[in-house]
C-alpha cells in the first residue's frame, strides 16, 4: 500500500477534496496535512509539513495543491530530499516519475481539469523511477543538498 501526505491552501481545497476520495478508492493510505475548508491560509506552511513528512520516509509521496500548483512547488523543494514537480498533463508525471524520481506531485487547482487531476494523480503514483542514468542524474540533485551521493550504473 503506498503511503501518500497530501496538502493544499484554500486555493486548491476544491480539488483536494475530490482527490482524496480517488486515493481511498485507488487503495493507498493517505495523511491530509491541511488546509481543512476555503479559509485562507499560506501554502509555505502545508508544502513544509508535506515536504517534511516525505523527506523523513514516512511517506512514500506527497501531493500538494495550490491555484496554480507554483507556489507548493517552489517551498516543497526548499526541503532536503523533497524533489517537487509541478505537473500539468500525464506526460509530465509520468517523466517526473520515470526520470525524476520525483516525490510530490504539485497541482493547480485552478489550473486542470477534475479528469485530468485525477489521471495525472494516477499516473504518477503508479509510474516507477527508472534508475539507470536518471539514477546518476538524480544522485546529482541529492549531491546539490549535501546528500552523499549513491553509486549507479551508468547506462
């Protein structure tokens, strides 16, 4: 069962809600980090405990949503070993996944469709890593946040 921290602001409440039951359906355990209804709040602080909650392995993704998915995007990457990616179309997640390794799937909420959220949801939580040169790729993204690096091959 995969373990999966979810946010949003009270720009992408509306989108998170329909998410949330996807995942439940879909089978995974999830953790919703907040925000809880439209009040305004500031994304910096959902992206952190997300970030943070997926850095330490207690979770094995993230998804944050913002109106545009910009914002969660730029303060889930501040935190070491977060690889945040802000994905509009399948493709995208899908090469966030395959070549990445990326761990937050970031959303606009006011930015996609509800079909293609959920599709982009899908695809990315089901989409594996593909090692090989991706891997010495990605070993240097951890080498930029002071992660030892692990060897790989390097196809």
């Amino acid at each position: 069962m995969t373990r999966i921290a979810v946010g949003c602001d009270h720009r992408g409440f509306a989108l998170k809600e329909l998410i949330v039951p996807f995942l439940r359906k879909a089978g995974h355990s999830y953790q919703d980090f907040g925000c809880y209804n439209a009040d305004p709040v500031d994304y910096p602080d959902i992206a952190r405990k997300v970030g943070e909650a997926v850095a330490s392995g207690n979770f094995d993704f993230g998804i944050l949503i913002c109106s545009t998915g910009i914002g969660m995007c730029i303060a889930a990457n501040k935190i070491k070993g977060v690889r945040a990616a802000l994905c509009h179309n399948v493709f995208a997640a899908q090469r966030a996944r395959q070549h990445n390794d990326a761990n937050i799937l970031c959303l606009g909420g006011e930015d996609v469709d509800t079909k293609s959220a959920l599709e982009i949801v899908k695809t990315f939580l089901t989409t594996d890593f593909e090692g090989g040169r991706h891997a010495r790729r990605v070993n240097k993204i951890r080498a930029l946040e002071g992660h030892p690096t692990k060897s790989s091959p390097t196809s």
